[in-house]
C-alpha cells in the first residue's frame, strides 16, 4: 500500500491544550507538546506546538480545511507554509529509506506516527534555518558596518529594539530546538529506534540542527558585542555631560573671583 506525508509549518506556535479540547477526530496519542488523531479511511493527522503539522492519506482540500480550523489557535500564523513530503510503502520484502520515499515491511500507528513526526521535525528545521539565517545576514550588516566605519550606524534606541527583536526569535528557536530530540518511544522499542535513525540520516535532522545552533552562537556572539558598544557609548556620553557640568562650575568660579 501507498501513503502520502506531507508536513507544514504554518505558524511560531500551536495551543495545543486548547485545540485538544475541540472535537476534530479520534485522539490516538497527546501530550503537551503534540497531539495525533486518526480518522476514517487510515487517514492520521499530527499537530504540533511548535507550529508544524502532518498529515497522512489526505486530500490537498482536506489538508486546506484542516488548517482553517486550526489558524485561530495559532500565534503568528503565516500566510504561505513550508511544506515537506515524504512517499511511504508498505507490504515490500526489505525496510529502505530514500530521498523523498521510504520503504517498509509492515506499518501500525507507531511507525507511521514516527514517520509523520521526523517529516515535521524536518519542516520545522527548514523554518529554523530560514529564521537563523536571516538573523545572521541582519547581523553581518552591522557587523560589516562597525568593521567599515569603526561604529554602529543605527541610534541607541533602535539598536535597543533590534538586540530585543533578535533575541525574541533567538530564543523562540533556542527554546523549542529540544523538541527535536529522539522521542521517548525509541527508548524501549528497537524496531522504532532503527526507523527514527534511518529517518535522521535521510533528513539529515542532526546535521541541520547543529547547524541552526551554530549561526544562533554567531548571532549570539554578535549581540553581546553591540551591547557592550551600545554601553561603552552610553558611559561615553554621561562622561562628557560630568566634564560639560565640571566645565560650568570651573567657569562660575572663576567669574565670581573676578566680580562678574
């Protein structure tokens, strides 16, 4: 038989604690981190709270649907969605993992489950990686510059919003990166844990995940030296404001001793 996974990243965060309180299907498996229901017709949907969601067996329309309903639970749901896709067959004499297909003897809800949740961890990783570069192209402007002209061109205020802006998503990303480690599931089931490793290879999952770490270190890195900039300037100025102050009151000193 032949299935078809597709995952989306449709927002920063899904209320998964609110959406489970809504009647959509049946509710094979939840915690506070995800929920996966199945329908009629072998269908199965895997929701997120970090913004992805996964479906198996269903139509583009139903898919579309779906993720209407879902949108008001959403925090900063987005207008176009990265999407990730993943071919599945079973009934073949031999398990194989390819580029977009996977292979496999024989599929209950666990291995599809496992299948549908390294398919959205690799959506959300393409999203992560989208999100650190831009942090690091942003960052390198002013990096670049600070190099050109020996300071930053942007005033203390706004370089006060974008430190807070970058660290809002550095942290965002930095947060829900755990999420992507192996599940639990794959501790106590050998069959499950050759799957999930064979899927982390073929999406290459660690690969990208270190990756993300890497530029958000660099950015990190970065931030720390504008704050100190932005500090330096800071004492800088309340400096030369105690010397203007000394200034004044060396000059009425001396104004007052010659009697003007």
């Amino acid at each position: 038989m032949l299935y078809k996974v597709k995952a989306y990243q449709i927002a920063d965060i899904i209320d998964i604690k609110t959406l489970k309180t809504t009647s959509l299907s049946t509710l094979l498996y939840n915690n506070s981190e995800e929920l996966f229901y199945e329908s009629e017709n072998l269908k199965y949907c895997y929701v997120f709270r970090y913004g992805a969601i996964c479906f198996l067996n269903y139509t583009e329309e139903e898919i579309s649907a779906f993720i209407d309903f879902v949108q008001p639970y959403c925090r900063n749901f987005f207008a176009t969605h990265l999407n990730d896709e993943l071919m599945v067959e079973t009934g073949v004499a031999e398990n194989r993992i390819s580029y977009n297909k996977i292979e496999i003897k024989s599929a209950d809800q666990e291995v599809l489950r496992m299948i549908m949740l390294n398919v959205s961890q690799s959506v959300t990783l393409d999203y992560y990686t989208e999100l650190a570069d831009k942090l690091l192209e942003e960052t390198n402007q002013h990096t670049q510059l600070l190099a050109k002209k020996g300071r930053l061109s942007i005033s203390g205020n706004s370089l006060k919003k974008y430190i807070g802006k970058t660290l809002l998503v550095n942290n965002s990303i930095a947060e829900n990166l755990f999420v992507l480690d192996s599940p639990p599931e794959t501790w106590e089931d050998e069959r499950l844990d050759k799957l999930h490793v064979g899927l982390k290879k073929n999406f290459e999952l660690p690969e990208r995940t270190r990756s993300v770490s890497e530029k958000l270190a660099i950015v990190k890195e970065n931030l720390d030296l504008f704050k100190d900039i932005l500090q330096y300037r800071n004492s800088t100025f309340l400096e030369w404001i105690v010397i203007a102050l000394i200034a004044i009151e060396v000059l009425n000193f001396f104004l007052e001793k010659l009697g003007w």
